[in-house]
C-alpha cells in the first residue's frame, strides 16, 4: 500500500488529505491517512478525446511514441486517437495493427476510435465485434462530413441505426460556404437523426443547440483563444471572427468536453495549408493557468477535461480523484508559472501557436500510482500506457 499525501483536488475543492493506493486504483483517500507530502496541488491527470497521432506513413509528423511522451509532459494519462490516419482506420486488421504499435510505444494510456466511411458502413457492426473482443472502442469517428473521409448524412443515418455506440462528428456542411453556416447547418441535420459527440465546436449558436439535448459538445483551446483576425493559418473547423470567439467563450459553461483536436503537421506542409495545429501537451498547462488566474473554475477545467470525457467515452476507472478510479495525477506548483516555448515540448513537429502564453506545466505526473514524470523528467519507458 502506498500513500500520497498533499493538497488534493477532492470532490470540487482542494482540500489536505492522503490517498492510498493498492495495484494502481485509489482505495482510500481521508485527512488522517497520513504519507510524504507532495509539493503542489494534486489535480487528477488529463484525458484528451481528441488527438491526432499519425504514425504509420506520416510519422515524419508525429508517432505514437513522439505524441504521447507530448500528452505525459502536459498532465495527460489518457488519450483517444483519432483514424484519420494513413492508412485510415476502418477494419479490423489496422486497428490491430495500430494497437500492437501503440502496446510497444505509448507512454500514456492509449485508445483508439473507429473510422467511418462510405466503404466500411455494411459491415461496420461486424468490424466492431470483432475488435471489442479484444479491444475497448470509445467511438466510431470522428466522422466526416466534407473533405477527405467523408460520408454523406445519409450514411451516417444508416449507421445510428445499425450501431450502438457513441458516434463522434466533425460538423461542417459540405454544401455551404460560409463556416459559420457550415457548422450550424450540420449540428441541425445531425441532431434530427439522433444522439451524437460534436467535436471540436466553434460557435456559441451550435454549442447552444446542442445544450439540453442528450447529445454532446466538445470545445478546443484554439477556438476559445484565438480569432481568424490574430491566427492566419488552417485549421478545421476554421477559427471564426473575434466576436464568434468571444461569444464561444462566454458559452464556455454549455460545453461537455474540452479536448486539443492535436493535429501536426510540419511547418512546410503548414504553408502549403494543412488544416490543424498541435496541442495535446499545452492544454492542461494553459488551462490550470487560467483557473489559477480566476478566468475559469478549476472544478470546470475538471468536469470539462477529466470527468466528462470518462463518462461520456465510458472509461471505467478514469475520471476525478475518487475511491475505485486510478491514481492518476498531474501534480502543478501554482508558482512555477512560464511562457511556453515550442522548444520545451516534445511534439515532432517543433512549433506551437501558444508561443510565450504562460502556462504552469504539471511537475509531476502519476499513473496508476507510480510516478512517471518528475522535474521533467520521464521515470518510464515507452510502452508504459495500457492500451484498452
Ligand atoms: C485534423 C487533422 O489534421 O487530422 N485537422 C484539423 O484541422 N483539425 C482533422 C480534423 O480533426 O478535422
Ligand atoms: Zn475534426
């Protein structure tokens, strides 16, 4: 038995108390347990539902390994990759493929979506019986609505009612020009056939929309930060106006989940306008920032970056610092506040757009009750995450 004692972020508040470990979970957590005290406050670690790895033929941008040594650096213990990949997702055999790299390469615990598209629909029930033999699925998607990978509404329909399981929908309309349409447009139609995760949602009209529906809502740093007036470069869904971002900002309370949608690309292939930017190991830093400065709750960072996305993806065991849930912890000392620099994070591509924003990067990171990370450096090896 093991205990970790400190000043913890316990059911909303951060309060002095000890927490025993036994195999990994938390099995006690009260003020007389009492252990060496940790320096900082103990937050539970990350869980970001939507990163982009790449791997295979574009690990010149990122790998498995490259992308979740980046997730651990900022707090994170648990990811969901997303199968945009090349080659893409969509059976069983790549997932497996995808899977037995991860089990040797990733740091972090490490999850993996199902691609949808317009060739895999028939047997997409067949697929994912398949893969839950032996693997979690958190989701089929993210599914694509214009673009490379995309299917038709018709096809996603087809889909809700062959599979039960949570679908993730990247929401913009192939048939409108205007951004702001798109999305809007999208999220209605896709709310009229049913239950869905809207990812990455840039305006306040579609995260209202979706708000008081059994639907849910995802929202990234990039779009709450920045503007298309400040940002030039490609990212979908596009940054929008700056009065956009600040109505998305004051709807921030409708959102679900916040997650990095941490998708590289070289700083060549950004001039030739490849749509994303990294931001897996930036999140959390910025974030805990924020709420340390008063502009956001700590316990919304939380509910938005910890607890929901474990209830909404269903992973058991994850989630808050809670009797049954791993010890899992991102460890920040409050006065150790920074300007990010894109040569202290571990991303292949080397470039951020959060340059000299001030973040408080975790100084300590926990999984399952071991420490993995301390004082920048990783304790582990590779290969250390769980693949579920
Ligand atoms: C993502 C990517 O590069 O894989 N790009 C992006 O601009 N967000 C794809 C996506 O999530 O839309
Ligand atoms: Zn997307």
């Amino acid at each position: 038995m093991l205990t970790i004692y400190g000043n913890v972020f316990y059911k909303g508040r951060i309060v002095e108390c000890g927490i025993e470990v036994e195999n990994g979970v938390i099995v006690d957590i009260g003020k007389d347990k009492k252990g060496k005290k940790v320096d900082g406050i103990i937050m539970p670690a990350g869980i970001d539902v939507h990163v982009h790895f790449r791997d295979f033929k574009e690990s010149y941008k990122e790998t498995v390994e490259s992308g979740s040594l980046s997730a651990l650096y900022g707090g994170v213990c648990l990811v969901v990759d997303q199968p945009n990949t090349n080659p893409p997702i969509v059976d069983e055999d790549i997932y497996f493929r995808r899977m037995e790299i991860a089990k040797r390469m990733s740091y972090v615990d490490y999850s993996l979506n199902l691609g949808l598209v317009e060739d895999n629909v028939d047997e997409i029930d067949e697929i994912l019986r398949k893969i839950e033999e032996k693997h979690y699925i958190p989701a089929i998607g993210e599914v694509f609505l214009r673009g490379k990978m995309s299917v038709r509404y018709e096809t996603l329909e087809k889909a809700k009612k062959t599979v039960n399981k949570l679908i993730t929908v990247h929401a913009e309309d192939p048939n409108e020009d205007d951004d702001v349409n798109a999305e809007v447009k999208a999220v209605e139609r896709c709310l009229s056939i049913g239950k869905f995760h809207f990812c990455h949602i840039s305006t306040a009209k579609a995260l209202d929309m979706i708000y008081n529906t059994d639907s849910t809502s995802e929202v990234t740093p990039h779009h709450l930060i920045y503007s298309k007036e400040v940002v030039k470069l490609k990212v979908n869904p596009s940054l929008k106006s700056n009065e956009d971002r600040v109505a998305l900002v004051r709807n921030f309370h409708k959102a679900d989940i916040l997650a990095s949608d941490h998708a590289p690309h070289t700083l060549e292939e950004k001039w030739e306008g490849a749509p994303g930017f990294p931001g897996v190991e930036t999140l959390y830093p910025m974030f805990f920032y924020m709420a340390k400065r008063g502009y956001i709750k700590i316990s919304d960072l939380v509910e938005k970056f910890v607890i929901n996305p474990a209830k909404i993806f269903g992973f058991d065991r994850y989630g808050g610092i809670e009797v049954g849930n791993y010890a899992n912890f991102a460890v920040f000392d409050p006065h150790s506040e920074k300007p990010i620099r894109a040569r202290d994070l571990h991303s292949k591509v080397g470039w951020t757009i959060y340059e000299g924003l001030m973040a408080v990067f975790p100084k300590e990171v926990y999984m399952r009750g071991e420490k993995v990370l301390e004082d920048g450096e990783i304790l582990i090896d590779r290969g250390f995450g769980k693949v579920l």
